[in-house]
C-alpha cells in the first residue's frame, strides 16, 4: 500500500504530510492510497482495527471506543448506526483520527456543530484544551453550552487551525467504508446524508481505495432547496439525490415514536433509502442529547450515585450489568445516566471484543482512560 497527500481539486501533490490546506486552489487536501488490503488489527475494539489500512500511522491513538457501529434493520432499511459513536455522531471517527495525530497544548477548531463537540471531548481524552472559533450569526447556542461543559472555550475574532475538511478527517471517515467492506452487506448501495459532501466523499474514496471492497454505490443525499455539497464535484463516482423537506420530517416523526431520535440531516439519507429500497442509509446523528436535557430531573441523581457506588465497588460493568443491579430503574435510565456521568469524566468506558461484537463496559476514570499506546 501506498499514499500520497494531494489536492483533489487541483491535483498538486505534497511532500509535506502535515499539510492540510493545498497552498495552489485552497482545497483540503486528502491522501489517495493505492492497494489498500484488509488488514484487520484486532487488537482494537475500535475503528483502530484498521489502522494498518491508514495512510498515516498515528504515536498514540487517542480512543472512546469509536467505530465499529451496528448494521441494524430499522422499518425496512437497513441503518448503519453512527449515533452509536461515543459523542453521538460520525465526526468522533474524524475526530479520534485528528486528536491521535496531531498533538496540541490547544486545537483552535473552526466550529461546525458535531465536529466542534466531539473535537472538546476527544481534546479533553487527551488532555488538551480546544477553542471553538466561530461566527456568532451562524452558532448554535446550546453547542456552546456543552462545549463549555467538556471544558472548551468559545472565539470569536480568532484564526482557527483546524478545520472539519482536514486529511485526517477524510482518514478517520475512510473506515466507514472498511467496516461495510468488512460487513459485506446484501445491498448495492450506501446514502449518505451531506452537507459539505466530505462525508460522502470519504466513504467513496475508502470504497474505492480497497481491493476487493463490495460494488456499493456511494448516494449523497441532499434535502431539496440546500445548497449543492461544494465537493461532491471532486469525486465522478458519487451520485447526487435530493428528497423533499416534507418526506425527511415524515421520517423523523415516524422514527421518534418508535423512540428513534435522528436529527433532520441524519433522517435525510433514511427517508430516501427508504424510497429508493436495496441500500444502506448511514444514520448520522441523533437528538440523544438534546433530548438529554430535559431528563435531568429528581431521581437521576440518586440513580447516578448508585452507580458510581456500584463500579467502585466492583468496576468493570456493562451497562445491561448495572440495569440488573438496580432494576427499579429502566434500562433507559440508566444509559442516560451513565453517559451523561461519562461525559462529567466521572465514568469511563473502554471497549472489548467478545466474539464479533463490541461490548461497552464501564468504570470510574482513573485520569488516564482513552490514551493506550500505538505499540502496545
Ligand atoms: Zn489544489
């Protein structure tokens, strides 16, 4: 396998690995790689397993357990749940890629909304501080809350650093096309919900790059009246689908009251695979914790401290596990307390394989949980 970091807009090749903006046109730069093999290192309970099949090869690999997320049936379309990811959404793999590779006192991350969070809580696993640079017209103002409840501060007049579009990013995003590839699923097509398209490009890149990966057709899925993905221009094997608004809020509604919460863009590619029929939607992010919180009401609080009471006593728990333990309590109750403690840092979760699955198991953070070592 070889690599080389170019521009795919203008084709200019760089020497310079950590380069990530192309000094000629000003497009992201992404690294091209020739005779990828699925080279699986199960050492990883993570999207790691294929870090052989990166072009870059991370000192420490900064990890929550991202990737490797479900292929689940949902109605009559088969989901690949990225919800499932430590902060909720797909940016987690672009940003345990970034954070693993790039090591800094302080990441000045231009702000773009699940990005800029899962950037604070992969920067503060590491132990590093992030600044979000943002454009007060365009910010959400509950993502600045739970920014700056993973620590990270917000600016406004300041040059960001780092932005979404990055090579590491695309690397990260590339998996998502591994794990299909791995999964090998009955379906002659991936849809993508896009916005600026690097999303849809990577998994067609990562698709592409592989020996031997499963014929998918890679389908952003834009809503009807957005604008065009300003890189989908960059890749000739990705088709373009719009669906109406109406159809995508349909979908969310009939989702929600089966207690499936996506967010509007997510439910995009959902709505059209289910029209379209014979392909896989990739389910992006969900509502989860918006939804988050409004259950911080009487009860949690005991509920949490049973918890920690618990794992201190016997640490090392799945969440089913803990359900068992104080079954006075739903098993939901319990999933929202345990994330919301793993996101105050009083709980960590590590990930181990047992068979082909994954399975979340939880403990109190000892200051040190999501670092290990590449060579270890
Ligand atoms: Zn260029």
């Amino acid at each position: 396998m070889r690599c080389e970091l170019r521009c795919p807009r203008c084709g200019f090749v760089s020497d310079d690995h950590n380069m990530m903006r192309c000094p000629r046109c000003g497009s992201p730069l992404m690294f091209k790689c020739h005779e990828v093999r699925l080279d699986v290192n199960s050492g990883y309970a993570s999207m790691w397993r294929y870090v052989n099949m990166m072009a870059v090869k991370p000192a420490r690999v900064v990890s929550y357990g991202e990737g490797l997320t479900p292929l689940v049936k949902i109605g009559e379309v088969m989901s690949k749940l990225e919800t499932r990811n430590p902060t909720g959404s797909y940016a987690d793999r672009a940003s345990s890629a970034v954070v693993s590779n790039i090591v800094r006192d302080i990441y000045r991350v231009r702000y773009e909304s699940d990005f800029a969070y899962s950037m604070a809580f992969y920067a503060r696993l590491a132990g590093s501080a992030i600044s979000v640079v943002a454009d007060p017209q365009s910010l959400d103002p509950y993502d600045v809350v739970e920014i700056a409840s993973l620590g990270g501060s917000i600016e406004f007049d300041a040059a960001p650093d780092l932005y979404y579009e990055n090579p590491l990013s695309v690397e990260g995003l590339k998996t998502i096309a591994f794990e299909l590839a791995e999964a090998q699923p009955r379906a002659e097509a991936v849809y993508v919900p896009s916005s600026s398209g690097l999303l849809a490009i990577s998994v067609a890149e990562g698709l592409d790059e592989l020996v031997g990966s499963p014929p998918l057709e890679v389908v952003a899925v834009i809503v009807k009246g957005s604008p065009t993905p300003s890189m989908l221009g960059l890749s000739k094997s990705i088709r373009l689908a719009e669906i109406e608004p109406e159809e995508v809020v349909k979908s969310q509604v009939r989702l929600a009251k089966r207690g499936i919460y996506m967010k509007f863009l997510a439910a995009s590619a959902y709505s059209y695979a289910a029209v379209e029929g014979n392909g896989i939607a990739l389910i992006t992010g969900s509502l989860r914790r918006s939804l988050q919180r409004k259950t911080k009401v009487g009860g949690t609080t005991m509920l949490r401290s049973m918890i920690i009471s618990l794992l201190s006593r016997r640490g090392g728990l799945t969440a089913y596990s803990i359900w068992k333990e104080m079954s006075q309590y739903t098993l939901r109750g319990v999933y929202s307390a345990l994330r919301s403690l793993e996101l105050s840092g009083t709980v960590c979760a590590r990930y181990t394989m047992e068979g082909s699955r994954k399975v979340k198991v939880y403990e109190l953070c000892d200051g040190q949980a999501g670092e290990q070592n590449f060579n270890t």
